[in-house]
C-alpha cells in the first residue's frame, strides 16, 4: 500500500465521511472500514454509519492538498478487481483451528 500522508484508519476511531447525494442533495455518513491501493489507485471500503448492512460501497479517492476528492469507479473491469481486493481483505477466512 502506499504512504497516504493524512490517512490513517487504523486508528481505534471510527472515522466518518458525510458524503451528498448529487441527485436529492440527502447528507449520509459513513464509516471507513477499509483502505486499500489497487493499480497505483487508492480506494476506500465505506458503510453507512451506524446502520447494519452486509453491504460496503467503495470509492476512489485521491488528496488535493488537504481536501480528499472521492470518486465512483466508472469502469466494471476497475470495479471488479478493486472488490475482489477489498472482498478478500475484509472477508477471508481464517482457520484457527490450524496451528
């Protein structure tokens, strides 16, 4: 992965991000759980914020400065294996019988 240097969601906070519906203008926060660097990318792995979902949506994002720009992954290939990334990171299974 690579240095994100304002970016750190490894800490024990949740860290939150008010994302704007572009169509209704709704305010929804969500939770980072995952970040992750795919093709030279950075992407994060978000849930909306205290809610339950088996779901995450994920997104580009990039730094300008001290802003963080968020975008939606337009291509399906780009989106396919950014969620293999994130499905692999967030969900494999760990076998604790094996010792």
């Amino acid at each position: 992965m690579e240095d994100n240097k304002n970016i750190n969601v490894e800490d024990n906070e949740p860290w939150i991000i008010t994302l704007t519906d572009e169509e209704t203008n709704e305010e929804k926060d969500f939770e980072v759980i995952a970040q992750g660097t795919v093709d030279e990318k950075n992407y994060f792995a978000l849930v909306p914020a205290n809610e339950e979902s088996d779901e995450y949506v994920i997104l580009e994002y990039r730094e300008d400065g001290e802003d963080i720009i968020l975008e939606t992954i337009e291509d399906d290939d780009v989106f396919d294996k950014v969620e293999d990334y994130f499905n692999d990171l967030l969900f494999s299974e760990v076998d604790y019988d094996e010792e």
